[in-house]
C-alpha cells in the first residue's frame, strides 16, 4: 500500500530532531519524513532547563550542523561521596579532548537543531496533536486532533514521556526522590569544573553555567518538599552544609523547581512502532545520561532506516542497542536504588566511597568511567 511517507518521528525535541537530520543526511528524502510536535517552536525555544551534553553528544550534532550552541564547557569532572573517604577527578586531558562535555539550555539546542532541519529541507508540524494511532501489517496510520491522518511505513515514538496508545511499559519503579533544580552563584566558582557529590538521599550535581552553577540536587520527596519551603538564604545554608566550600560561599539562588523522579523503560515495540529517547527511558539524573542515551538511540536508528524502512530495521535497532541501554539503566538504577532504600552508615552506601577512591587510583577504572560517560556503547 502507498503511504504519504516513510518515516514518522512525533517528537521535535532534540533526539527527534537529530534523527531526521541523520535520516536527510543518509539520503532519505526530507518530504519522505514526517516530524510531528504537539509544541509551537516559540514554546521550546523558550524552555530555560538546563542540560548536559557528553562530548560524544557534541560529535552527533555536529554531524547535522547544529553546533555550536550557546554552551559552558566542562573540562573536569569531580565526583566525592559526603562524609566518606574518596573522590574521583576526571580531567579532558586524561583523554586529549577539548571538553568532557557541556552544558548548555534545552531552548538553545532545540534552536539550533531546528534551523538546522530547517536548512535540510524538513518541515515540522506543528502544533499537532496525535489523538490515535492504528497499526497494519503494512503501514501505521497516524489520526490527529484536527481530523486529518497520515500514513507512514514505521512510526518513531520520540517524545518525551508516554506516548498516545503506546504499549504498555515493562519496567516502572518510583524512587520516591524529587529533584530540585535551580541556579545559584558563588564567590569563588570554578567554572570548567563540574560536581557530582553523592549523599546519603541522593546525587547533588553543580554543573557551571552563566556566572555560576545550575544545581540538580535530588533527595527523599519529603525532605525535597521542605526544601522548597525555605527562604533562599536558609536553603543555600543547607546546600552550603552538604556540598562544602570548593566554589566558595553561596551567594544566591533563581526560582526552585521541583520534579518526581522515576525509571520509565523498555516499552514494548511492535512490528512497526519503536520509542527513543525518554519516550523509551526515562531515566533518575544520576550522572546525566539521559539525553545522551537518547541521542545514540537516534544516531543507530537513521544508520538502519537509512538503507530500510522495514519491521526488521527496528529489530536490528533494539538487538544493537540492548547493551548501551542495558547498562545504563543498570548503574543508574542500582544508584538511585542505594539512595532510596540504604540509610547512612550501611554496606551499600559505605562502598560507594571506596569506589571512587578505587577508581582515581586505578586508571583504567576511571577511563572506563569516563569512556561509558561520554560515548556510551554506539
């Protein structure tokens, strides 16, 4: 049966977008693929969160002319455990690099991934709502809000969070942790320096952006729920008293956020339907690796689609990617885990500080860390 294209992709946040500009280049024809969004491009442009971008993320987009973005470099990495011996310093000149990774705002990159689509002849609908979608043995057709439908050869779930009609997720667990998120200022800020510093309820991270640092400190739902009760100078003196002194005194902080955190994973495929990105795993901030495993999954995908737009072309991609997902969700799961369930002072949460003092000692260790961080398994 003739269908009106190819590819569908719903989702023109970053890994949707990446996809299609992979896609184009791989010779698939731009009026061959569909990319649907149910937001303005005003609206994600104006989305002001903060991201972290691994260097392998940095090489993606410049594959589809989409960097550089407006964007902090981090050239070293710390990572220390509260109140236990050992820490790890990770340093782009272990690895001859110019950057570990960036960081940078969801609106920019957005920004600069859409007009890089837009150079590349793809045309984004949007807004538009999927209200239904219907599976044939040769085609999916997709119903929107408006009435009108479209028919593809295979449909690329690529929003974040669950999709219209999908099938249902295998794999669900509430660590009842909440991050806060904010920005703050300090007097003596390193600004190619980025934190991880592991306490006993959660990671807290600082990542340098603008004139200081954007913070995703995550913790037990309640005591994220006091946090956000406080005024801002008595929550920097609790995010003073946990992180330390390395960038000096806390001088102010932005607006709060505060989000639930979870594991959403392996949604089912079906012959001709495949998720990516946080539509397929949404995973605890733990180390970043969210937007960066998404980002991979969309890098495989247009390799495979690129020479066949079949049901056996999204076998091979969830065969190829099982690993990299896989170990991902692992570690970060298994850490969230410690934190949600292991008060201080047990087994679990004591290793966790021998680990990194392991690994600053042992090379190899912290190259692999490293490689896993910034590459993953491609």
């Amino acid at each position: 049966m003739q269908t009106d294209v190819d590819i569908a992709i719903c989702g023109a946040g970053p890994v949707g977008l990446v996809l299609a500009g992979l896609l184009v280049q791989r010779g698939v024809p731009p009026a061959r693929i569909a990319l649907i969004d149910a937001k303005t491009a005003a609206q994600s442009a104006a989305d002001p969160r903060s991201i972290a971008l691994s260097y392998g993320s940095r090489q993606i987009l410049e594959q589809v002319g989409a960097w550089p973005v407006p964007a902090q470099a981090i050239s070293q990495i710390h990572v220390s455990r509260r109140g236990h011996f050992g820490r790890t310093l990770m340093d782009r000149a272990d690895y001859d690099l110019p950057a570990l990774g960036y960081v940078t705002r969801y609106g920019a990159l957005v920004s600069a991934l859409a007009a890089a689509a837009t150079q590349a002849g793809i045309v984004v609908r949007r807004p538009t709502q999927v209200s239904a979608t219907d599976e044939q043995a040769d085609q999916v057709t997709l119903n929107f809000d408006d009435g009108s439908s479209l028919r593809s050869g295979v449909l690329i779930q690529a929003e974040g969070g669950v999709f219209a009609q999908q099938p249902a997720r295998t794999l669900y667990r509430d660590y009842r942790q909440s991050a806060i998120v904010t920005h703050v200022t300090t007097s003596a800020p390193l600004m190619q320096r980025a934190f991880e510093r592991f306490t006993s309820e959660g990671p807290l991270a600082l990542l340098p952006q603008d004139d200081g640092y954007a913070v995703v400190w995550c913790a037990h739902s309640d005591t994220a729920g006091r946090l956000m009760t406080l005024d801002d100078s008595a929550f920097l003196s609790e995010l003073a008293a946990l992180f330390g002194g390395r960038v000096g005194r806390f001088l102010d902080c932005r607006q709060r956020f505060m989000y639930p955190l979870g594991l959403n994973a392996q949604v089912a495929p079906t012959a001709r339907t495949i998720a990516i990105g946080n539509a397929a795993q949404t995973l605890h901030p733990v180390a970043g690796q969210g937007l960066n495993l998404g980002l991979r999954d969309a890098m495989v995908l247009a390799r495979l689609l690129a020479g066949d737009v079949s049901p056996a072309a999204l076998a091979a991609f969830s065969t190829q990617r099982s690993r990299d997902r896989g170990m991902t969700i692992r570690v970060t799961d298994a850490m969230a885990r410690v934190f949600a369930s292991a008060p201080e002072g047990t087994l679990s949460q004591g290793l966790l500080g021998l680990s990194l003092g392991l690994m600053d000692a042992v090379a190899p260790a912290r190259k692999m860390l490293a490689q896993q961080m910034m590459y993953g398994q491609r």
